[in-house]
C-alpha cells in the first residue's frame, strides 16, 4: 500500500481507492475531504468572516445560499484555511470563485491516473487556464506535494494568482505562474525546451457565447430556487455567479477549445505523459473522441459526480 501525507501530521491515506471502505454517504472521491456535510462551526473558526452567511434552514440544517458569490469566497477562504493551510487566498472582483470539493476531486482523481503508471516524484503538472483564484495549483501543491505550472491569457488573473502563490512559502517553492502571451497557443509558449510534466489539466470555458451562459445562470437559478430573489439582467446573472469572459465562453464552446488543445497537444507528446481536460457536457465526447482517434492517441474517460452533478475528464496520451 502506498500512503501520501498530507498536509496534517496526523492524516495519512492509501493512494488507491479500491483499498479503501467506500460508506454509502460517500459521492465524491474517497480522498476527498469534502464528502461529509460542512462543519460550519469548525469553518467559523477558521475563517470568522463565514459567519453571518451561515443560517439554519427550515429543516433545522445549518447551511449557506450557495448562490451567492460572496458565500461561496467566503466559504473557500475557510475551506482553503482549514483544511489546506492556505491563510491568505482571495480573488478580484466578478473573477471565476469555483467550489474548492468539486476542484478537489480532479485532483484527486489524476492523483490516481498517475499512480498506475507509477509515476516517480516529483510530480510536475501544468494547469491550462489557471485563472485568479489558481485553485488547482494550489490543492496540487498542498495535497500531494506537486510541482506545479499556471497558465493563463488574462494578465490580471495571472498577477491575482501570483498574488495568492506569494503567500504562502511553501507554494512559492512549488507552483509557478505563466503568462500565455499568444491567445492561440495553448501549449507553446508555456511548456518550455526540456521541461517534462507527468500531465497537464483544463477547465475549458463551457460556452459558446455570452448569451449562452447567461441562460445556463438562468437555469442555475431556477434549481437553486432563487429566481425570486433575482430579478437581474443577464449580464448581471452572469457575473452572480461570477467568471470574466475568458472563463465562461470561447468561440466555438468547449468542443471546439478542447479540440484545439487536442491538436496542439501532439507537438508536446515528448514532453508530457497525459494530457487533461475537464468536458462538463456529456455531448460533446463523441467529437472529442472522434478528434483523438484521428490523432492516434490512447484515451480514457474518468467519471466524476458531487451530488446531483456528474461530471467527467477524459485523459489522453500517445
């Protein structure tokens, strides 16, 4: 059996998931520390400022109105400080604020991908997209000790996640921030001459346009049952939930942008062992499928779900 350590001298947990018991509550990975109901008063603790979004429902549960942009950064400060050691995170303004469980699943997952090809440390891994909150690096960093690359087209993303890096010392040491100065490069410029990384990851944006994913808020709203409580424009849904253009759309949408990357994967096969992507639409795998037959590429899809959402990422490599 393989043990990692995190962070925390007292947590040690085998590698791979079939070695552990999996109790029926359990919907995400086993690993993932996020699989119970949120402890609100050990998240109070850790980051005060959670508090006053924090309420009893009319189940008698505490909870928070996941909705909101301010509770969900709050909410990460805690999670982040609690759980990751990481004290002093924060993002900009109407930037991208993801669920820290979810990102942590990902993570988690190629944690496993890497162990059957037994891969050596350190682990080197580059982040396609990293944005100003660089919550991959940085769960990459303080979970398994990688090494990790950020990369990005926005320039204040990159100086917001920089920001969030010098910090800490420890993620310093282990992550580095990269600028991709060529919108349509998706690799070069970023993976150097002689560097070697064990994969590379994405959240591609999921849209095709603005008016897409503002009826896609819409539709959040609704499950969330919060349309009463929101009577905004579309651009202002938009930014409710938070997210720069750049991170919620790209001409074509996400088949397009992953086929892309797929193309320019092939020049970098030398130079990375799996390449990664998130798909968070289901139709799009037969076109993504189809782009890496034509390639030649070996290819897998891994299957992820957080409660109601199911979600994926398909891994390939030649």
């Amino acid at each position: 059996m393989i043990l990692l350590k995190y962070d925390d001298p007292f947590i040690q947990v085998p590698i791979c998931k079939k070695q552990i018991p999996v109790p029926s509550k359990i919907i995400m990975h086993p690993l993932n520390r996020h699989n119970q109901s949120y402890d609100f008063e050990l998240l109070i603790d850790a980051n005060p400022d959670l508090e006053p979004f924090v309420f009893t429902n009319e189940h008698g549960t505490r909870t928070v109105r996941f909705s909101s942009p301010d509770t969900v950064l709050q909410l990460n400060k805690a999670l982040l400080k609690q759980y990751y050691q990481v004290s002093d995170w924060s993002i900009p303004p109407d930037y991208l604020c993801p669920p820290v469980p979810g990102r942590a699943d990902y993570i988690h997952y190629l944690a496993d991908l890497l162990a059957e090809e037994k891969a050596a440390d350190p682990i080197v891994g580059l982040d396609i997209g990293v944005g100003a909150n660089c919550i991959y690096p940085i769960l990459g960093a303080q979970i398994y000790q990688w090494k990790m690359v950020g990369s990005d087209i926005d320039k204040h993303a990159i100086a917001a996640a920089r920001r969030n890096v010098l910090a800490s010392d420890k993620l310093k040491k282990l992550i580095d921030i990269r600028h991709q100065k060529n919108n349509a490069n998706i690799f070069e410029g970023i993976i150097l001459e002689n560097e070697y990384y064990h994969f590379t990851m994405c959240n591609p944006p999921f849209h095709a346009s603005q008016s897409e994913a503002s009826k896609s808020t819409a539709r959040k709203l609704r499950n969330l049952q919060q349309e009463k409580q929101h009577n905004q424009s579309k651009e202002e849904m938009v930014l409710n939930f938070g997210g720069q253009a750049n991170e919620l759309w790209c001409n074509g949408g996400e088949a397009l942008f992953i086929k892309r990357m797929i193309k320019q994967s092939v020049a970098f096969k030398a130079q990375v062992t799996w390449f990664t992507t998130l798909v968070s639409k289901s139709d799009n795998l037969k076109r993504i499928y189809k782009q890496l037959n034509k390639l030649k590429a070996t290819h897998k899809t891994i299957a992820m779900s957080q409660g109601k959402k199911k979600s994926r990422f398909v891994a390939w490599k030649f």
